[in-house]
C-alpha cells in the first residue's frame, strides 16, 4: 500500500512539474517567436505548481524527506527519538485534518470566483489545499500505522 501510494504521489508530483514546465515553454515560444502570448499560461502554470506543491509535500514527508532540525532528536536515546518521531507524525496527522477543513471551507466561500485567465470556476485550482491536506493525512497515517508494525516496540526498546 505504501508503495503504491509513494508511486502514485511521486507521479501526480512529476506530471505537475511536467505540465508547469510545458505550458512555460509553449507560451514562451508563442510569446517570442509568433509574438502571440497565450493569456492563461501564468495562471495554469501558477495553479500545476500548487498541485504539485500538495503532492510533493505529501511525498517527501512519507519518505522522512521534509526539512526537520535533528538536534534534540541526536541527543537523546532511541526510545525517546522513536516517541518523538510517532507524536511528530501525530502532529502531521491532526495539521493535515487541518489542511484540509481549511482548505474545503476557504474553496466553498470563494471558489465560484471565476479565475481571470482561464474563465474557469477557482473551485477546481483551490481543491489543491483540500487534496493536499487529504494526501498529508494519509501519509501521516500510514507512518503511524509502520509504528505499530515496527519490531522495535514488539522488542520493548
């Protein structure tokens, strides 16, 4: 299960980047080389790196990949870094429920603004914090449920 959600989180990362990285380039050749600017680029290109933004802060904290500071956790012994890992996982589990009620209720306020560029209700580029908080808490609840199937706390280290 892990892995397939790793794959799927790290391919919904990748195709953002890709579709960021596309519509860059075509807008800038239509822009420079037909002198033609394509008006809604920006604004995909802004909304795919929200996208992938969610899916790879969803990935690179299921991989233990995210910015952490490992001072306190070096200097104390691995029974006490094993519990700090499990409420900091705790704390990523309750931050994305957070992530996510916050995220539906700002898109139901203002997601039937239609976006300039694209003409197209907000609803569908901000859904990206609700995704994203969903993608969080599963994450976290994968890592947490690893705790319970880890051999160290059937070893009682």
């Amino acid at each position: 299960m892990k892995r397939f959600y790793k794959k799927t989180l790290a391919i919904l990362t990748g195709t953002s980047l890709f579709v960021i990285f596309a519509v860059v380039l075509v807008s800038s050749l239509s822009r420079y080389l037909l002198n033609s600017p394509i008006q809604w680029s920006e604004e995909v290109a802004k909304y795919a790196m929200i996208y992938g933004t969610m899916f790879g802060m969803a990935l690179c904290y299921l991989e233990g990949l995210h910015i952490r500071f490992t001072f306190l956790e070096d200097m104390v012994p691995e029974k006490i870094r094993h519990l700090l890992h499990f409420v900091s996982d705790l704390i990523a589990l309750v931050s994305g429920v957070v992530i996510t009620y916050s995220g539906y209720l700002f898109m139901m306020k203002r997601g039937a603004i239609q976006a300039p560029g694209t003409g197209i209700q907000m609803y569908y580029f901000q859904v990206a914090m609700v995704i994203g908080g969903v993608c969080l808490t599963v994450a976290a609840a994968i890592r947490l449920v690893e705790y319970f199937q880890s051999p160290t706390l059937e070893k009682g280290q």
